[in-house]
C-alpha cells in the first residue's frame, strides 16, 4: 500500500480483519439467496469468536523487523 505521499506503509491488521470478516458475512448472505441454504445464527457467535482468536494469535505470532529506533539492532 502507499500512502498520500507515495511510501509504503504498514499492514493495518485490524482494518483488514474487519475487511475480511464483512467480506465473509456478505458471502454468506448471498449463498443463503442463491442456493436457499439456511443457516443458524446460533453458529455466529461462536465463529466470530474463533476468528478473532486466530488473528489475534496470528498477529502476535508473526515475527517483525527491527525498527529504525530498536536498541537491540545490529547493522
């Protein structure tokens, strides 16, 4: 992604989680219309919770480079 002034800027994991999961919801909707598929919503909470689990473990996971600023960076 770039920025106004044309640099790239970091992953926005939040805004891309909440991008994803609309995503997910609005294809579900249209597969309950085209096929006549019902689907309980009881199976909502739970998913959604799960989902949240998974980015939050796989946003916590995921190895970064070392900023500019680190103390503990070795060039």
């Amino acid at each position: 992604m770039h920025s106004a002034d044309g640099e790239r800027h970091d992953l926005d994991a939040v805004s891309l989680m909440g991008g994803l999961l609309i995503g997910l919801v609005a294809g579900l909707f249209l597969l309950t219309d085209l096929t006549g598929l019902s689907l309980e919503g009881r199976w909502a909470g739970p998913v959604l919770l799960l989902a949240v689990g998974a980015a939050g473990l796989v946003a916590t996971l995921r190895p970064r480079p070392p900023s500019p600023g680190d103390p503990d960076r070795h060039e």
